[in-house]
C-alpha cells in the first residue's frame, strides 16, 4: 500500500513540474504575442529567446509517449520559428515566424492540456492565422494597431 502511494506522489510532483514548465512557456509565449500586437519588434525578438529557453526547459521525458511524441515535434517547430523571428528584420517576418510558433502552441494546449488558466484560440480571418490568448478580448498579433481588434474567439481551453 505505502508502494502505491509513494509512486503515486511520485507522477503528480512529476506531473505538477512538468505543467508549472509548460505554463511558463505559456506566459512566455503570451509575451511575444502582446509584443507583435503591440507593433513591438525590438520586445518581440528579446522575449522570443526566452521563449525558446522555455522550450528547454520543459521536462519532456515525464510526459506519456503520445504526449512525448507529440511535444518533440512541436518543440521543434517553435524553436525553429523562434529563431526566425528572432533574427526577423522587420515585423511582418516575425508575425509569419509567429504563425509557426501558434500552430504548434495550439496543438501543444490542445493536447496536453496543463494550463492553470483558461486558454483563448483566437483566429483573424484576414491573416487566416489563429493565436493564443490569456484574454477572452481580442489582441491580433498579425496586425498590431492596424487591426488590434479584428478576430474572433475559435475556441476556449478551459483550466485544468
């Protein structure tokens, strides 16, 4: 009996390090959102780094192997985003790098689902992209100022 509950303990403290990571990647990511929406390129680039450390430091090899599976992908695919917006020479190519880094955020929220807070997937017609958002309100990273507002709420990834 004390086995079961010692190995128990053992998958929820590995499970509650491996969401609280994943939820800083989450409020990192939300930091280089808020910064393209707010026509921030120079903030974008130094809060995509941080975001790419985050990626790195998710503790991976708890996760069950879908999950595992899945994250490698994904994680590779926003580290390579990152780095393009990072290096990106003006906003509209680090907006395009950050469709890439959405893309795989959505499938990451979506199927791992560890966000301690609910998760907004907004989507802009215009740019045909979708984001994630900690606000139910919309704030299109795509167009910054020139359409802060246009989008509209896809779907909501309630907390866990």
């Amino acid at each position: 009996m004390a086995i079961i509950a010692i190995a128990g303990t053992k998958l929820t403290f590995a499970q509650s390090k491996t969401d609280a990571a994943f939820n800083q990647l989450l409020t990192a990511y939300y930091d280089v959102k808020n910064a393209l929406a707010t026509d921030k390129k120079d903030v974008a680039a130094e809060k995509v780094k941080v975001l790419s450390a985050k990626v790195d430091a998710i503790p991976h090899k708890d996760l069950p192997a879908t999950q595992h599976t899945l994250w490698m992908e994904q994680a590779k695919m926003i580290k390579a985003k990152a780095t393009e917006l990072a290096a990106g020479k003006d906003i509209k190519m680090q907006r395009k790098s950050f469709e890439g880094i959405s893309s795989a955020m959505i499938k990451t929220v979506r199927n791992i689902r560890f966000n301690n807070s609910p998760v907004y997937i907004q989507h802009c017609p215009m740019a045909k992209a979708s984001w994630l958002n900690e606000k139910e309100s919309i704030e299109n990273p795509y167009y910054g100022s020139m359409m802060f507002d246009c989008g509209d709420v896809s779907e909501t990834i309630k907390s866990k």
